[in-house]
C-alpha cells in the first residue's frame, strides 16, 4: 500500500542553500505567531492560528540544503472531534538539486485522507508551501498568517 501522507512538490530557480533558509524562516512563510526555534537540531516552536490550531514542533533532523523534519509534539485543532490530530506526526521538507534547479518535497507524514482535518489542513498546507514558502524562496517575500494575539 502507498503512503497517503499528504505531499507537495515544487521546483524552483534557487539554490538548496536558499531553499533550506527559507524553510527555516517559519515567521516569514507560515505564520508571524510562532514562538522559539526552528533552525538547528532539537530546536522547538510553537504556532497559533487564532483559536483554531495550536501546534508544537521539535526539528528532529537538520541536514543543511538537503533536509528538515519537524515532529509534532503537541496540536490542538479546534475544528476537529480529535483535537490532537496532529500530535506525534511529522512535517518533512526534503530538498534536492537537479542541474540549476531545486526540488522541494514537502509531505506531512501522518496527515492521512482519514483524519478529519486532511480537507482543511491540505488546503492551508497548500497555500502555505505552494504560494507562501515559494515566493519566500523565489523573492525573498512569503505572505504569512499575521501575528494575532491568542490565549490557547
């Protein structure tokens, strides 16, 4: 059987370097409420989205230009009957140099057709890698969630 985890994959003109920086930028793709670290091994961060998701991400393997992988220690959705869908999952991004080209492989290991959230958390998952993380890569300009202050 394939794994159903959810994936995208881009290509873009920069290099495995600037790819792996932009990745890294969580505040300058996906959301401006992020809290800690998200740049090298073991470090962890926390997001908000209102009072719709809550998440917390250890990054469990750094390999730099090739490939970040964060584990979801703790998530509260609040638009799902399980609100810890997320818990115990892993967000991967793998990145590969072909010629003058990058590729970028980003999959949700775990967010699967049967959790409850997949339709909505595949439609933000696909705004934020292939619109927000994208330009981020290519211009130097992602279009994050704005900073909201919440009380989770």
């Amino acid at each position: 059987m394939r794994d159903q985890s959810y994936t995208i994959v881009f290509t873009v003109d920069q290099s495995p370097e600037v790819v792996f920086d932009a990745i890294n930028n969580v505040r300058g793709w996906w959301t401006e409420s992020m809290q800690g670290g998200s740049e090298k091994l073991n470090d962890e961060f926390e997001v908000h989205f209102g009072e719709v998701h809550y998440s917390k991400q250890k990054l469990i393997e750094v390999i730099p230009g090739k490939k970040v992988v964060w584990f979801v220690t703790d998530s509260k959705l609040n638009f799902v009957k399980d609100k810890n869908e997320w818990t115990g999952t892993q967000i991967v991004f793998e990145i590969t140099e072909y010629g003058s080209k990058t590729e970028v492989r980003f999959t949700h290991v775990g967010l699967t057709p049967q959790y409850e959230c997949y339709g909505a958390c595949s439609s933000a998952w696909c705004g934020y890698i292939n619109h927000s993380l994208n330009s981020l890569i290519a211009t130097g300009k992602g279009q994050p969630t704005e900073k909201e202050e919440v009380s989770f």
